[in-house]
C-alpha cells in the first residue's frame, strides 16, 4: 500500500454513460498525476495537478474526460459519454514535488 | 504515446536463476526509474537512479543509469516465486512527466 487510494476498484458501464473517478493522494504531496494504461502496455500520462492547479493536459485528453482537484487534496477524472476506446486502467499517482511518483491501485474501467 | 524500448518482452525462469532486462531511448533521461506491477493493481516503485552511471541496488535487485542518459537496466538475483509480475522501466525527462517502456514480464517455471 503506497498511500494512495483510488475509488472505485472497477467500474462496468453502458457506452454513453458519465463515469467519474477519485483519487486520494498522500496527504502531503502537492503533485498529483492521472494516467491511463491498456492491457500489455506502459501507462500514459493523462494530466498532472501542482495543488489545485492543473498545469498540462496530454492530447490523449479528449473534451470528454475532465479532471479536477478543488481544494489540492483529493481529485477526480470524469468522462462523459463513454466510448468502448475509453476502456482501461486508470492510475493516478502523487510525489512530494519532483520526485519519484507513487501510483494508487488503479480503477479499471470496463465500457459495454 | 510515446514509449521506451524494453526488452524482452516476457521471461520464463527456473526459480534461482538471475534476470536481467534493459530500457533504450533515443531520448536523454534526467532519472531512471523501474517499477514492478502485479495484476489488477498499480505500480510499485522498485528503484530510482538520478545520475548518469549510477549503480543502484535493492536487495535482491540491481540497477544502473546508462553512462549516456539513454538506457537502464534491471538485474534481480536468485529469482523466487514473488518475483513473478510486470516489470516496467520509466524516464523521466521533465519534473512532471514519465516516459514508459511497454513491460517485461517475468514468469517462473515450478
């Protein structure tokens, strides 16, 4: 257990439906990252938070998917009208401030 | 995306042997870093090399950061059944984002 935690575990929905993800960082790291990894591939970098502040969004991040952390502490990645493409796991991961990042469990997503 | 390119892909083991994998870029990397992923979970840090030509090592795990900022590599010795997941090498090149080779998969035979 790194200290980050992610909600939910695993998530199954309908294509078109809005899912939302949480992201708990450890409590002292201001730098918070999402990503999202395929089977049988390395994770790719979604979008990174510096407190509350959202400072790079990857093209990857199409207009459906947005992300926020309103106070700098927990956030979350909503996709709206979801596409079976969206299907993977989502990570998300906290560093102090340029460090090493370390990864919650993941929510991985399924999209019928 | 943009990714590292790791080698082998998979590896199938006696329990005890050594392992080895590798990461190449074209690309510079300020900092190396492997990671370790068991299934349906995220990743764990492993190791963490900040300069060129460092040699890291994590018990039974070594690593080193290529004298030419371009490549790293993995050894773990005397491989046991734990040691069994993904195993995945990153660069990072800027203070925020990490580069991601596509994972070595380590399999040991009974």
């Amino acid at each position: 257990d790194t200290g980050v935690s992610q909600d939910p575990r695993h998530k199954i929905t309908k294509r078109g439906q809005n899912v939302t993800f949480r992201c708990d960082p450890i409590s002292e790291h201001n730098r918070l990252y999402w990503y999202r990894q395929t089977l049988g591939q390395g994770p790719e970098f979604l979008t990174y938070f510096q407190n509350e502040a959202q400072l790079e969004k990857s093209r990857l991040l199409s207009d459906r998917f947005s992300a926020e952390r309103p106070k700098g502490s927990f956030s979350t990645l909503e996709i709206q009208r979801t596409e079976q493409g969206d299907s993977a796991m989502y990570l998300c991961a906290s560093n102090p401030s340029a460090e090493t990042q370390y990864f919650g469990p993941g929510t991985r997503l399924l999209v019928l | 995306g943009q990714q590292l390119n790791q080698s082998p892909q998979s590896m199938f083991i006696q329990e005890g042997e050594d392992v080895s994998m590798n990461c190449t870029s074209s690309s510079i990397f300020n900092t190396w870093l492997w990671y370790k992923q068991d299934p349906g979970e995220g990743p764990v840090l492993l190791i963490a090399l900040y300069k060129a030509g460092e040699l890291t090592s994590n018990g039974r795990l070594t690593a080193q950061f290529g004298t030419t900022r371009k490549d790293s590599f993995l050894n773990i010795s005397a491989s046991i059944p734990s040691d069994v997941g993904i195993y995945f090498c990153a660069g990072q090149r800027s203070n925020y984002q990490l580069i991601w080779g596509a994972g070595t998969k380590l399999i040991i035979k009974p």
